[in-house]
C-alpha cells in the first residue's frame, strides 16, 4: 500500500537461493520467472518503500530503477522491497510525499529549497518543514534543443518560437518560468509554449510540431538520442549576464555544462543546472532510510554502472549536510558512523 509508513521488519527471506537469484536478476533487468515460494508469514514481514521519479525518457526514472535495484538486491537481509512511480517530475514527487502518497522522490535541488521553505509554487501550501534530504546525485543541465535546420543560433532566438517547456507540475517547467523572468521576456514573447509529455518530444520536434524544447535533464539522456535518432538537431548556449545574475541570487542553480563527448558535439554546452536529490519525509521512520542510503554505498560501483549518468558520481559530493533541507537522521546516521560527515559535538 502506498503513502503509509512503513512498519519494522523482521528479516523474511529464509530461502536465501530464491531471493539471491530474484535480486541477481533484478541487478541485470532480466525478467525471471522464479516460484513464489513465500508463507504468508513471510510476505507480511516485508516492508514496500515508493520512489517518485519522472518521465520514462529522463534520468529520474531509471536512476529510480538502479535505486530499487540495488535496495532489492540485499532485501533478504532487511526486508524492504523497493518500487518506481512515474510521475510529473520534482514538484509532483514532492506534493505526493507531504500527501504520504510517495515514500521518497528525486526532485531538483531548487524545487527542494521551495518546497522546504514555502517559496515559488510552493507559497500557498506553506512550508514543508517534515521534508528531509538524504542524498544529492548528478547535475542536472538545462537544455533547449532545436533541429540542425533551424535558424535559432542562440537562445534568445526562441522568442516566439514554439518551445516545449516541460510538462505541468515538472521541475523543468518551473525552471523555465525563472529563467525567462530573469531574461526579461514579455508575455507577447511566450504565447507557443506547450507542456507535451517527454515521451513526444522526439517526434514533436523532428516532425516540426515544435521548434524546440528545454529540459533540466541529466546527460546522456535517452531523450536526446532518440531524438537524435529521428533528425539532426543542435544544443543551444544558455549563457548571458542575465543567467550569471540568475545564479548569484540563487543558492542553489550553478554554471553546468553538457560535456563535448556526448551527442557528436564538437564542443561543450554551456548553461546552467542544479543537482538532483533525494528526498522523504522526516515520518520515514530512521532504519528504513538507514537502509535505503546503505544499501546505494555498499553497491556504489554497481550503482553507478546502472545508468550513464550515474557514472561521475563522487561520494563526497553525493553526501551534503548543506542541502536545503536537513539530512534525514537514518541517512545522517550513516554517514556519520562511515566517517563521510562528522559526529556531532
């Protein structure tokens, strides 16, 4: 059942041949079909966790598979199974965990801070102050994206054009609404924005629906190559006084980049990002998260082989008590006892 809080657990799997081959299978995406071989007992003595990701063409949703996948792998030991929910993106991960529809969520650094402190989108449900952080992943660049033909050579091109900005209740689309006030850009400017699901942008854009759209996305993203696949398209610069004084009054959006050795580029993208989080409620009991985080560190190298995007992560980076909202006290406690953050005073 979702949105409820897990219960503790004992350890339910006593045929330890079954679950190791069902966790082995779960590592590489092969379906097996195994015997269900659980007493009632036993199934009652699982806990079932939700993770909130995004669409199934972005980063969110298989670095929520590679989370559950790792968690699954070592479930014969705690008890808690783990599963993926697609969802609109950062801000509906947030809104359905303070509902206690979603047990945890990847959500962007910046819909973190407002959701924690009522701001944005965020000012008529006040603030979140049950959210909790539990550990920071990959940056996540904003991206516009046109098609080689196309005239647009810089960003500020796009005025009027027809632009995808992320669907409704997605971190992208907000990210956007920042962006442009900060650019100056009129209403009269805007008047062709659509918010088209990222699973019809590739078409969208390679059949001329669209002229371009814009993604806070982490890279490589299957997205781009399968519109890539479709037709040839160009990566615009986000890059301006404007963004550089976007970033100065944010704590949390940084110059990014999207690297030269993705998508045939012949050089690095330039723009803006955040980091993806993530994030539950301080109602998630400690040991359940305790064994989230433990179970991501004690298969890190396989965590990061499961997506590309995983593939640069850095320990001291993943692990942050600077994050907008406090870490969790199951994932501090972690953290703490493997000397990545210090004991308090």
């Amino acid at each position: 059942m979702r949105g409820v809080v897990p219960r503790k657990w004992k350890s339910p799997l006593k045929r330890v041949g079954f679950s190791v081959a069902a966790a082995f299978c779960e590592l590489l995406g092969v379906l097996c079909f195994l015997p269900i071989i659980f007493t009632s007992a036993q199934a009652s003595d699982q806990t079932f966790i939700t993770v909130g990701t995004a669409g199934v063409t972005g980063v969110y949703f298989p670095t929520g598979g590679a989370t559950c996948k790792i968690v699954n792998l070592s479930r014969a030991e705690h008890g808690v199974r783990c599963s993926v929910e697609t969802t609109s993106g950062s801000i509906s991960n947030i809104r359905l965990i303070r509902s206690g529809e979603l047990d945890f969520g990847y959500v962007q650094s910046d819909w973190q801070h407002h959701a924690y402190f009522g701001t944005s989108v965020f000012e008529e449900a006040g603030p979140f102050d049950d959210l909790r952080s539990v550990f920071s992943l990959h940056s996540e660049v904003a991206t516009a994206v046109v098609r080689e033909g196309a005239g647009f050579r810089e960003f500020d091109d796009l005025k009027s054009a027809r632009i995808n900005i992320g669907s409704k209740g997605s971190g992208s689309a907000a990210s956007w609404n920042a962006l442009i006030s900060r650019l100056g850009w009129t209403g009269k400017d805007q008047l062709n924005l659509s918010n088209l699901k990222t699973s019809e942008l590739a078409d969208a854009l390679c059949s001329g629906k669209i002229d371009a759209y814009f993604e806070l996305i982490g890279h490589p993203a299957s997205l781009i190559e399968e519109t890539r696949e479709q037709c040839d398209i160009r990566l615009l610069d986000i890059e301006s006084d404007a963004v550089d004084a976007l970033l100065s009054a944010t704590p949390y959006y940084m110059k990014a980049s999207i690297p030269a050795e993705f998508y045939g580029l012949s050089r690095p993208v330039n723009s803006f990002g955040v980091m993806a989080t993530f994030v539950t409620s301080a109602k998630m009991p400690d040991d359940i998260v305790y064994t989230v985080v433990k179970a991501v560190f004690d298969y890190f190298d396989s965590f990061k082989r499961l997506h590309p995007a995983l593939s640069r992560l850095d320990v001291d980076e993943m692990v942050s008590d600077r994050m907008p909202a406090p870490l969790h006290p199951g994932a501090l406690k972690f953290y703490r006892e493997h000397g990545l953050l210090p004991t308090s005073d």
